[in-house]
C-alpha cells in the first residue's frame, strides 16, 4: 500500500508536539534528561512548519515526516509513526520515497 504525503498548516505542526514527545522522552530523558521547556521551544523554533508532512495510508493518517533540502542534500528532522502504525514497513517506505526524490533533485541541481 502506498504512503502518501499531505501538507499541514502551523496549527497541524503544534499539535504534532504530543506525538514526539510520546516517541522521543524515553529517549531524551535517557540521554540528557527531558526539559519540557526547552524541547517545546525547540521543536517550534528550529524546525519550519512548511518542512511537515502528514503521513497517510489507505486515507488514514499513520504518522509524520519532518525534512528539507539544502543545496547538496535532504536532511530529516523526524520521522514520527503512530503506534499502531510502527513495525509493518511503513518508515521504509517513507525513507526509500524520500531517498528517490533526493537524488532526483539533487542530481538536476548540479
């Protein structure tokens, strides 16, 4: 089944918040210690809300990709798959699509 990308408004982007923290505290907190604040702060500042896509499948949304292009190559920020979404190749599937399209820009641009 094909997973399709589907733009979001900056509304869309903060509501998005909740579904990285429920992925990425365990982590985080693990690592350096979850600071609410800061993780809020940077997560609405540093990462731009035109860079966000809805994931969906089958006209369910299953997740969320964050990335953008630079001159020489793509960068994702987040790749986020709700739960029930996660271990059915899904993620592959975004990062192959997102693979193929870079090297199509990337190739045309120099």
């Amino acid at each position: 089944m094909e997973v399709h990308f589907e733009t979001m408004d900056q509304e869309d982007v903060r509501s998005t918040f909740v579904f990285y923290k429920q992925g990425m505290m365990p982590i985080i907190s693990e690592a350096i210690g979850w600071d609410e604040d800061f993780q809020q702060e940077r997560y609405q500042n540093r990462l731009h809300s035109d860079w966000f896509y809805w994931l969906t499948q089958n006209g369910q949304r299953c997740g969320y990709v964050c990335y953008k292009y630079t001159d020489t190559h793509l960068h994702v920020h987040l790749l986020i798959l709700f739960p029930e979404y996660q271990r059915k190749g899904i993620g592959r599937k975004v990062l192959i699509r997102l693979s193929e399209e870079a090297h199509r820009k990337i190739r045309y641009c120099h």
